[in-house]
C-alpha cells in the first residue's frame, strides 16, 4: 500500500467519522429543538388554562355582583314601598285623630260658651293644627284643674 492509498484512507475514515459525528450533532440539535418547542407548547397551553380559569372567575364575580346589586335594588324598593305606605296609614290616623280629638272642643264651642270653634280646617290634620288643639286642649285641662268649680272655662289659643 502506497503512502498515497494511505493518506486517501485515512482522509475517508476521517471524513465519514465526521460525517457520522455530524450527524449526531444535528440530530442532538434537532431533539434539543423539538423538547424545547415541546416545552414551550406546554407552558403556552398551560398559560391559556391559566387564562381561562381566571376569566371564568372573574365572570363568576361579575354575575354575583349583579345579583347583590339587584337583591338590593328590589330589598330598597320594597322597604320604600312599605315606608311610603306606612307613612299614609300614619297620616291618614293622625288626621282621624285631630278631627275626633277637635270634635267634643268643637260640639262644646257651640253650645253657647265663650269659645270660639276652631277653624275647620285645624280638624284636617296639620301637624299645626294638631299643635295648636293639643296646647289648647292643655290649657284648657290647666284651667280647670285650677278652678275646680266644674264651670266651662273660656278657652283661648295660647
């Protein structure tokens, strides 16, 4: 075997080691690839999971929010309902009151004593009027525990 033959075999041995050392080098870079595209498409899926599980709870949120605001909004309608209600009764009570508590004062006004009757319209219930009976109606009260004498007293606005 000639020097030349020698060299030539050597240069293929060394070239196909190469080429077979090349090989596993891209086929190393081709796994390292493929496991880090791998990786990346599991934590691009796993950040979409992520995603979406924050928005369906944000969304959960949302709707129970919704649902507190319009519990309340129908609780206040209602409460406003029943106050306003309430309110009427209470008026409504208040102006029977003043006209049958202003009656018996009234009947006795009229039957020919110095008093004078109360303007009508101090029977409808103002909160005036109900002042006014309720301080004459005291000092009507006063006036005849003072005498003591059981004569009708002449009442007077005070």
């Amino acid at each position: 075997m000639s020097i030349e033959d020698s060299v030539s075999r050597i240069a293929r041995e060394n070239f196909d080691k190469t080429l077979a050392t090349g090989a596993e080098i891209v086929r190393g870079i081709q796994e390292g690839i493929t496991s880090v595209v791998e990786n990346v498409r599991d934590l691009n899926v796993r950040l979409i999971d992520m995603a979406q599980a924050n928005t369906d709870v944000a969304f959960d949120l949302a709707r129970e929010v919704a649902g507190l605001v319009q519990a309340s909004t129908t609780d206040a309608i209602k409460l406003f309902d029943m106050l306003t209600k309430q309110a009427s009764e209470l008026t409504t009570l208040s102006q029977r009151f003043a006209s049958t508590s202003a009656e018996p004062v009234i009947g006795r006004a009229g039957r020919g004593s110095k008093i004078v009757p109360f303007p009508t319209e101090l029977a409808h219930g103002s909160r005036a009027a109900r002042q006014l009976i309720a301080t004459t109606i005291s000092g009507w009260i006063a006036h005849r525990q003072m005498s003591g004498n059981g004569t009708k007293p002449t009442l007077s606005p005070c």
